[in-house]
C-alpha cells in the first residue's frame, strides 16, 4: 500500500473531529501490532502544521496500548525547553516521553551518495561525497515510525518534508551540510515551490537506499489561511508509505501556499511571530521565501520582536556573525578560502539563502535581543523595532496589499506560511 488516508482541497477546512480520523486510519491502515512506537515531529519552529495536535491525538490513543517515544525532527535547531515543549504540544504529554535529536553526536552512517550522484544532481557544480546519516534511533525495534510535518515551499528542497524530516529532521551534520550547499548552487529560485528537485532526488535516494526495511509511514499536512476568520485552515491531510502521499500534498501546497504576483513589489513588510522566530536562520524565511516577487531596489522590512541570535546553533551563529550575509560570490570564495566554512557548507549555502544579492535591501528590526551593530555587521539594515511598529501597525494590516500613509505596501504576517513570486519568474 502506499497511500493510506487522503483528504485534501483548497477550500477545505478539516476539523479536529476528521482529523483524529484521518491520523488513527493511517495506523490501523498499516496493519501493524504495534508494542513500540517512535513520532517524528517537527519542533515548534512549525507551530502551524498541525504536528502537535496529530501528535496528542496519537499519544491519548496509544499510550497506554504501547510504549511510545517521541523525538522532534530538530535538524539543526536548538532543543527544545520545556516552554516550547508545552507550546507545541500542549502540557498532557509527559516531558520524559520527548528524546533530543544531536546531530552531531547520535547519528549512525549508512553509506554514501558517490560524488557522480552530486555531480549529476548538481549539473557538475560540486562533486563531493556525502555520508547518509539518521539518528541511531530510527535501528531501534520499533513496530511503526511516524515521520509527522507540514508540505510548504521551502528554500532547500523545494518542498518541505517527506523525506526530509527524516535526512534533516533526524539527520546528522554531512547530509545536513551538503544538501544545503547542494540546493544553494543549483539557484533556490528554481528550486522553492517544486516538489522535484536535486536535493530532493539526494533525499529519496537516502532513504530508499538505506531506509527501505524501516517501518516509515509519512502523515503530512497541508495548512493555509483562511482569509474570512484570519487563522489557519487545515486544507490538507496525505498518509502513506512512499512519494505518493507527498506528491498529492505537494500539489495542494502549490495550490494554496504559492502566491503568484503580476508586477515585482517595492516594498515588503513581514512579521515574525515572537513566539516561533528568535534567529536569523529561521527569519531569514522573510528574505528568500519573497525574493522571487521583490522589485530590483525594492525594499524588505523584517519586524523581528523576538530575535535573540543568528543561528539556532552555537557555531552556526559564530559563523554567520563572522562571514555575514553577503551574497553568493562573496560566500563562495569563502568557502574557498576557510577550511571551516569548507567543514560548515549548511552555514555556507544559509549565507547565500539570507542574502538579497545586492538587488533589494533588507532592513531588519529587532527587538532588545540583538544590538543595531550586530545587524549591520551581518550585512543587514537596521530599522528601530518601536517606530516601524507605529508607521507599519501590524494589527490594522491584512496580508497582501495595504495603503499606509500614502504608501503602497505588501505585508506578509507570516512568512513560513508561503512562498511570493512573480509569475513571469516561476515556472511548474
């Protein structure tokens, strides 16, 4: 079987009542006695996919039935507190059932994708190997794996999830690295929005290669807002053991994440939740999820209230603080130049995805957490959080076109939540 459970459309509004639904026929569809079973959610960095709710639905059913454990596909992200524990997944969930992925030091490699596959993938660009690699977890005896997440355009891979929650969720450092700079070079603006691309390939090979024998069964998610009540709506719900289920998800996200724009935008203004976006790394979703749509001397304004650092991780946010974001060329011939950007492509290939390319400016506004001269010096504008909160007064904006002022805007509430481009700019 590969799809289990499908139930998907751009008006719909699945409630918690189908969804339950949905999640506990994914399970009984595989057939499977279940004494062991391990979830794969993302962490709170995606508080709208839903994973949380799909998590307690799962938990409340099964706990008692079976052990459980449940590790958030952090990929590079910092572990999670129990703040944002309790965030994501509510507060009936025992915090011992929660294991932390370390992407350095718990991964296990499988094999290697030989450096004629990167050189295919890449259209001869790089060449390198790189080590497939998972959490050790995934070999423990589990009945059933659940890799659980959201199908949204992403800059990486084109299309978040699927087998990427498993190669970068619970991923380990070469894998992670690699595919990032892999999708760097081969231009994300031909990559975001497509379901086929060629980190997307090096994924699938990972974990059809080396994963076949597993218990993986993917539960994906498809969200976008419903423009009448202002929150999301869950459009989407694709259960299955293969790229079909993914492929039906990624279908619908195309559908209603993509917004596709007649004339290039001046000015942008985008809102990060304080609650989900505390670095650049995660912010930087504002730059490369609307460059597509950006004028040439545009302008983007990132009203950044809970910014705290650069990268979710301690070397990754000493990199960023020492090689900024300052475009492709520049970053390139640093990786050239330092042994340890050479060690660190996944920085690398974030200081290309967080750069405009000198084509627009990007101002960023944070709150206390970070100085204007840790702004500047990352190559970013600095805008003051208080007065651009007052001429951009983000609770009287609606998302897409505003007048404030006199002034034409494009506001954006929630970048994770989509992806801008021109239409004459992308092509299915």
């Amino acid at each position: 079987m590969s799809v289990y459970t499908q139930m998907g459309g751009a008006s719909l509004d699945i409630g918690d009542a189908e969804l339950k639904k949905l999640v506990l026929d994914t399970i009984k569809a595989t057939g499977k006695e279940i004494k062991k079973l391990l979830l794969l959610p993302p962490d709170h960095t995606r508080l709208n996919s839903q994973a949380g709710k799909i998590t307690n639905i799962i938990w409340n059913e099964y706990h008692e039935k079976c052990h459980i454990d449940i590790m958030p596909a952090l990929g590079t992200h910092s572990p999670m507190g129990d703040a944002e524990l309790e965030l994501m997944f509510g507060n009936t969930i025992p915090k011992s059932a929660f294991l932390v992925h370390d992407w350095r030091n718990d991964v296990v490699t499988l094999g290697k994708a030989d450096s004629k596959l990167i050189s295919e993938l890449s259209g001869g660009k790089l060449d390198y190997e790189v080590n497939i690699q998972v959490n050790k977890i995934l070999f423990e005896d589990y009945d059933l794996i659940l890799s659980i997440g959201q199908v949204v355009p992403h800059e990486v891979v084109g299309m978040a999830n699927y087998t990427k929650n498993i190669m970068v969720g619970v991923g380990g450092s070469d894998i992670i690295n690699k595919s990032h700079f892999l999708g760097a070079v081969s231009n994300l603006e031909k990559i975001m929005g497509h379901a086929d691309s060629p980190v997307r390939r090096l994924f699938n090979y990972g974990v059809n290669t080396y994963l076949a024998d597993r218990p993986i069964v993917y539960m994906l998610t498809v969200l976008s807002k419903n423009e009448e009540t202002g929150k999301m709506a869950l459009r989407g719900f694709y259960s299955g053991d293969n790229e079909d289920a993914f492929k039906l998800a990624a279908k619908l996200s195309v559908e209603t994440n993509l917004q596709l724009l007649d004339a290039p935008l001046k000015k942008v203004v985008v809102y990060l939740d304080p609650e989900e976006f505390k670095s650049t790394w995660l912010g930087n979703k504002a730059v490369y999820r609307t460059r597509m749509a950006i004028a040439d001397d545009g302008e983007l304004i990132v009203l950044a209230p809970g910014l705290k650092e650069f990268g979710e991780d301690k070397e990754n946010d000493r990199l960023i603080r020492k090689y900024g974001y300052k475009g492709t060329d520049y970053t390139l011939k640093m990786v050239a130049e330092n042994e340890e950007l050479q060690k660190g492509l996944g920085a690398a290939a974030h200081f290309i995805h967080g750069s405009s390319e000198g084509r627009f400016t990007i101002t960023y506004c944070p709150g206390k957490g970070v100085s204007e001269e840790e702004i500047k010096s990352v190559g970013f504008e600095y805008g003051n959080l208080d007065e651009m909160l007052k001429k951009y007064p983000v609770e009287q904006l609606k998302d897409g076109y505003n007048t404030v002022n006199g002034e034409e805007i494009f506001y954006i509430s929630n970048p994770a939540l989509g992806l801008w481009a021109l239409k004459a700019n992308f092509t299915e």
